[in-house]
C-alpha cells in the first residue's frame, strides 16, 4: 500500500505545481481578488474529475491487459515528455507568461469547467492514473484507494499552497513556484521511469 501512497503523491505534486489552464486561473484570480475568494477554488479538482476518471477505467476496463501495460509504457514516455518540458520551463521561467490569463469572478465552478476543458486531466487519467488504479484495485481495493486519496489530498493541498504562495508575494511566490517545478522535474523523471519498467517488464 505505501508504494501506491507515494505514487499518488509524487505525480499529484508534479501536476499541481505545472503551469496550466487551473494554475493560471487559480493564480490569476489570487492576484486580483486575494487569497481568500480564492481558495475554494482549490478543490475544483474533485468537483470535475469524477466524469473523467469514469470515462478513463469504462475504456480500460474493457480492453485486454496486454494493451494496458502496452499504456504503461505510453504513460512512462508520456511522463518523461513532461519531465523534459517542465525543465525547460524551470530554465527560462517568466511568471508573467506562465500564469497569464483574463480576470473572471473566481467560483468554485468557474475553476472546475476551467480543468474540465483542461486536456491534462484526460491524458493523466487514460496514460497514468487509470492503469495504476486499475492495477492496485486488483490488487487490493485498498490499494486502489490508498493511491486515489493520496493523488487528491496532495493535488488540493498543493493548490492551496500556491495559491497562498502567490497571495503573499508575487516575487517570493514566483520564485518558490520555479524551485517547486525544478522538484517536479526530478518527481515526473522517476514517475516515467518507474512506469516504463512496469510496462516493460511484463514482456521480458
């Protein structure tokens, strides 16, 4: 079980802590109306990722384990990817144009159609989230959850902190911001390559 904790985690932190639609919007909207007509906004996550986590398991539920672990070896390179674009945004960081977007009215709402339409959810859940909780749940259903529990209470409580962050000082919250994707680097990195070897060892 702890091994599915810390997966969760780490791929929680590394996603929470990238530049996106949400983190924009969520900055952005810290910014203009400060921390605290912000910070419910934290939890959108788990307001719209219940139909993009269903959707992700009916598809791989349905398909043979082969072309799961086939998935794992897409999600390990898809993580890698990652790794390798979140350096390059740790080198030439510009909180400017990373967290660049329009003021709304902050809602609660607003911030889950904001990740709904987000294509980083989908890709996380169809590529690493799903075939890991699929192959904990069969494991153990406990194993399944340890890894969704710990994937969400570290994704909001990592939202949070950005946004106070940034709610405290721009400059001092832009630069903790760079050194938490320099930490994300390392943790997508070892993330791919543990799903690569998951994926690849089942063939050797």
């Amino acid at each position: 079980m702890t091994s599915y904790l810390v997966l969760g985690s780490t791929f929680a932190f590394a996603a929470a802590v990238q530049p996106g639609p949400l983190q924009a919007y969520l900055v952005s909207q810290t910014l203009t109306f400060g921390w605290r007509r912000t910070i419910l906004a934290g939890f959108s996550p788990l307001v719209s990722d219940g139909p993009i986590i269903a959707l992700c398991l009916l598809i791989l539920s349905r398909v043979p384990p082969m072309f799961v672990h086939g998935l794992q070896i897409a999600g390990g390179v898809y993580l890698l990817y990652l790794a390798v674009d979140a350096f390059k945004t740790y080198r030439n960081y510009d909180p400017e144009r990373a967290f660049h977007v329009q003021s709304t009215q902050q809602t609660l709402l607003r911030a889950a159609f904001v990740n709904l339409l987000n294509p980083n959810p989908y890709f996380a859940w169809s590529l690493v989230m799903g075939t890991l909780l699929l192959k904990g749940w069969r494991e153990d259903p406990l194993h399944g959850l340890a890894l969704l529990v710990s994937f969400y209470i570290t994704l909001v409580i990592t939202l949070f902190g950005t946004i106070l962050l940034f709610s405290a000082a721009k400059k001092l919250g832009s630069r903790v911001n760079r050194a938490l994707i320099g930490g994300s680097v390392i943790a997508l990195g070892c993330f791919g390559l543990y799903e690569l070897w998951s994926g690849v060892n089942v063939f050797l």
